[in-house]
C-alpha cells in the first residue's frame, strides 16, 4: 500500500490496556486553566518512569463546562483504577488546586467506574471544608487563601482506555520525519478520546521491552530504528532512510485510537517520508493490534 | 419513574395550609396518589394534599411547586435529599430543618426559612423574610433578592463562591431558570452562624 509514494508497512501497532480519567479544568480565563493543565500533564510522558501518561485533550467553552467558564479537558492514563486515583490526587493536589481561580470537574460523568478524588485532597482544608451536592453530584469547598477551591468528589474512570498506539514515520532525513510528525499532531491534537502525550506528541527515542545489556532496564532504544546502528545491529531500517520518529496515542477506547492514526497518518505522508510502520512487540505487551493497512483502507 | 413531579395548587388560597412531608427525598418513593395523600391543614381542619394540589408525575427526587404558595408554609421541611423548586413565592418555614438537598424559591420566602438547618442548601431569588437560618448549623442559604440579615451572623468576607457559580449555572441548565449572568458570576457576602447555636451554616448575600 502507498499513499502519494509513501509505503505503508504491512504491521500492526500494539496497544494494552490502561484506566483512564477525564479532568476537566475551569477557569477565569483559559489563560488559568491552561497553566494548570500544563502542570498537571508535566512529566507525564510514559508509564514507564512518569506513573501516569497525560496531556490535554482540548479547550473548552463555557457552553461545556460545568460553571459556565472557560475550559479544559485533560486525559490521565495509569494501569489501572487505583493508579488513576493516586496520580490524580498527587497532581490535582499540586497543580491545580495551587492555581488561581481553577475548579476541578470530572470529564466521564457516564462512568461507572468511580474513584473518589475529592475527598481525599478535601483533607488540606483541615476541616475547615466543607461539601454541597448538586445535580446528584457531590463537590469539595477547600478555603484557600484567595477564597475557595471547588473540587468534584469522585471522577470516572474509563477502564476499558488503551494506550501505545503508535505509528513511526521513516524518512530520508530529520527535517522531513519532523515535518511530517507535525503535520500529523496539527491534525490530531484536539480529537476527542485521545491524547499525544509525548513533548508535542512526538517521540525520538522509541523503546523495546528490557534491554540487551542492562538487566535493571525495563525498557532500552528501539536499535532496530536507530539510523546510526542499521549497520551494527538486526536493523528494520533500508538504506536511504536516515531519521525516525513516533507518534504515541493514548484513548479512551480502541475506536479513538483507530480514527486518529488514520488521520496522523494520512497527514504525515509527506515528500521525504518513506514508509510509515509501528511499534509491536509480537502481540506480547498487549491485547490491542491496529494494523496500519486496514486502518488506512477504512476498515477496522 | 418521571423525570419531575410537579405539584400544582388549584386556587389561590387566603388561610395558611400547612404541609407535611412535601420533600423531594419523600416524593422520590410515592406514587401519584400517595403524594396526593400527604397530610395537610387548614387551620384547625386536616386535609391531604389533593385537596388543594394537582399532582403530576411520581417517584422522581426533582420536585417542582407551582403556585400562589405565600400562604403555604412548611415545604420543604425536614427534607434530606433530592431537589425542590417552589416556582413563585414561598410560605413560612421554608426548608425548615433540612437537612441535605437543595431547595429553590424563585420568589420571595416567608419568615422562618431554613431554620434549624443540619445541611443542604437553600438558594432564595427573591426577598429572604425574617430569621432566616436560625439555629442553623451547617447548610448555606443563597440571598440573592434582598435579606435583613440575622444579628447573630457575621460577615467573614466578600467573594466569589465558586459552587455558587457552579448552582446557578445548574439551575439556568436543568431548569430553565432566569438566574442574571451577574449573579453567576457575581460576589457574594458570606456570613457565618447561627451565633445563638454555635454551627458553621451560611448566608451568602449577593451584592453585585
């Protein structure tokens, strides 16, 4: 398969499975509800040393936010219920309820799964806070010093969420792989489900499972797409191509995943991109397979 | 289940009617007929609901009250969960000893409400009558037509309560109710008591 002369590898992208949260983050202005989605998504990269993977999803309107203010949603992924629970604590915590004018939402109102987020970071009111009901839903009053933070009591979790979707961009050289990953994250940042959450959702430096010389390492370069090693290891690269780079999407569910490689990948089909392939691990790291090919095709 | 209950009075009454068990966590377990059935008195006569309320709608805990209710006093009272919406005025004893849920009176309240509070919240568009929250000990009363506030609670600061913002917006959404964009996004006075019976219960005034 080749789209405008870039081949499309016949592989599949491996994703497993993770539990997911939606924070949503109001504001006096979006200016303030950014500059703590910021924080709460800081080193957030990757499971794998970070605890969680986060980035913001999108902004939102007053018309979609809770109290009527400016917003934004960020998605927060963790291995399971428990994780999303002491990621979120950690971090709303320290990030948001630290942040001027910010209150706090769930974003998966629908969820059954439910962990309780509100309570326990309640606790710095020192009994001073206080809770109200509305809409059936319980929420926080924490004094602070410039009046109160607003907190929801318990955030769905989604746990059903994948994470590692990938696609690797292959090209002749660096400029073309950056080129092309960013016209893929310009045209997947902001679709709803998903989250790029890589510094502007891009990877240079993929991993394999455990590494080839280190036993402590859970996780090493992925050699066989180091540009500099196709002559010294067991390479996947062909000659010509001198520069990699990844896309890693996490959803909130597998449907997500799907329609943004679709779109990341038919942007990135780029003059200077010669083949577009994945990241698996032979179906051992998890139970999701995207297979490029028929994504591409429309189907899945 | 309906979405709602609404309870509508017939006719304009001149006699006080107190109501018992009109409560949004009540109604949420009766039927049609059973709300129909609650008790209620004319002065010295007992009566039921029915007899002065059309109902509509059973087994839901949103509540809507319908009417020229200045002279029907004790909704809400003792309620301890749910929601009630009094569209127009509301009697004496308005939520009186509640204790979870909230309540809305988009007119003014008589004398009494929330007295006697535990929890909840009592959000008052109109003019609050007198002694509102007293021997409150927890539960937030919303002013936002006018109050005489009670001596016995103070004034700690004025601010911008965010679940106020949150409330209202709720309310203009789920409801449909004329709240202005100024008392959304407006500041409040809160005040802390009851004094007479230590509590940490609350009026916040809006003052613009």
């Amino acid at each position: 398969m080749n789209i405008r002369g870039v081949f499309i590898e016949d592989t599949f992208a491996e994703g497993f499975s993770m539990a997911a949260a939606r924070v949503v983050i109001t504001a006096a202005s979006s200016k303030w509800s950014r500059a703590a989605a910021l924080k709460l998504t800081g080193f957030a990269t990757s499971i794998i040393a970070c605890k969680c993977e986060a980035a913001i999803e999108r902004e939102l309107t007053p018309d979609e936010t809770p109290d009527g203010r400016p917003g934004i949603s960020v998605l927060l992924f963790a291995v399971n219920a428990e994780g999303v629970k002491r990621r979120l604590v950690e971090r709303i915590g320290s990030t948001v309820l630290t942040c001027p004018t910010t209150s706090c939402f769930d974003g998966l109102p629908d969820a059954t799964d439910r962990v309780l987020v509100g309570r326990a970071l309640a606790a710095f009111g020192d009994k001073f806070q206080s809770s109200t009901v509305v809409g059936g839903q319980r929420y926080w009053r924490v004094p602070v010093m410039e009046g109160e933070f607003l907190l929801q009591e318990s955030f769905g979790v989604q746990k059903k969420a994948v994470g590692g979707g990938n696609f690797l961009i292959l090209a002749e050289d660096a400029p073309s792989a950056l080129a092309a990953a960013e016209a893929a994250v310009e045209v997947m940042d902001g679709m709803p489900g998903i989250i790029l959450p890589f510094p502007g959702g891009v990877v240079r430096s993929g991993s394999k499972v455990g590494s080839r010389g280190y036993q402590s390492m859970t996780a090493s370069t992925n050699d066989s797409y180091c540009p500099t090693l196709r002559l010294t290891t067991g390479s996947a690269l062909v000659e010509g191509v001198n520069a990699v780079l990844e896309i890693v999407i996490d959803g909130l569910d597998a449907d997500a995943i799907i329609r943004a490689l679709r779109a990341g990948i038919e942007a990135a089909c780029r003059p200077g991109v010669r083949t577009i392939a994945a990241g698996n691990y032979g179906g051992n790291l998890g139970p999701f397979r995207f297979p490029l090919r028929q994504i591409m095709a429309g189907g899945c | 289940m309906s979405d709602v209950v609404t309870v509508s009075l017939r006719a304009p009454l001149t006699d006080p009617l107190q109501v018992e068990g009109l409560t949004a966590d009540r109604v949420a377990g009766l039927s049609e007929c059973e709300i129909a059935a609650l008790p209620a008195s004319l002065g010295a006569r007992q009566a039921r609901l029915g007899d002065f309320f059309d109902v509509k709608g059973e087994r839901s805990d949103r509540l809507r009250v319908v009417g020229a209710l200045k002279h029907v006093h004790g909704v809400a009272a003792g309620m301890a969960g749910g929601e009630l919406v009094i569209d127009g005025d509301g009697g004496q004893g308005v939520a009186q000893g509640m204790t979870g849920g909230l309540v809305v009176v988009c007119g003014d309240v008589g004398a009494d409400a929330a007295r006697a509070m535990i929890a909840g919240t009592l959000v008052v568009f109109g003019r609050t009558g007198a002694r509102p929250g007293r021997g409150s000990r927890r539960g937030s009363i919303v002013a936002l037509g006018g109050i005489d506030m009670p001596v016995t609670y103070w004034c700690a600061c004025t601010y911008e309560p965010p679940h106020v913002r949150l409330l209202l917006t709720y309310l203009r959404r789920r409801y449909g109710l004329n709240v202005e964009d100024q008392m959304i996004g407006g500041r409040y006075r809160r005040h802390c008591g009851d004094a007479g019976d230590p509590g940490r219960g609350e009026i916040l005034e809006w003052v613009g």
